[in-house]
C-alpha cells in the first residue's frame, strides 16, 4: 500500500473483463496476482480512501504492469510522459 505514513491512500478499481482505453491497464490472472479472470485497473475512477479501509491484501500486482499504471495515470490527469527518461 503507498503513503504507508498517511491517513489516506488512492486506490482504482479492479473491474472484470478488458477494455481498450488510454486510462484502462488489462490485467491477466496469475498465481501471484490471485485474480480468477481477465480484470482491468480503470484509472480515470481513482480515489483517496482512509487506508483504515484497506482491510486485505488479495495478491500482489507483478511488476510488468508498473510502467503502463504510470502511463495510464498520467494520462488521466493530463500529465505530459516527455519529462521521463528512458
């Protein structure tokens, strides 16, 4: 969970199926992921909750999805990616 020293976190929801959007990130089950079926992060419906609501971990998102998570929440927010290097 990030902000581990705050009262609040931001979260996105892991929706079923797949989906096709700049702010859309498709996620395919795995063993360490714990999903059950094709999910996708919708990254234009993040939200700070209190992390008090976070209650459990279901599994851990590999690191393959990180850099398209980044991409997608800049995009989101209307952030530009040319500051980035490569």
């Amino acid at each position: 969970m990030g902000n581990q020293n705050g009262t609040t976190t931001i979260v996105a929801p892991l929706l079923l199926g797949k989906k096709t959007y700049p702010f859309v990130v498709n996620i395919t089950p795995t063993v360490q992921n714990g999903l059950d079926g094709d999910r996708h992060i919708n990254l234009s419906q993040m939200r700070a909750v209190d992390s008090q609501r976070i209650k459990n971990q279901q599994g851990v998102l590999e690191d393959v999805y990180w850099e398209e998570i980044e991409k997608a929440v800049c995009i989101e927010l209307g952030f530009s990616l040319a500051f980035k290097s490569s």
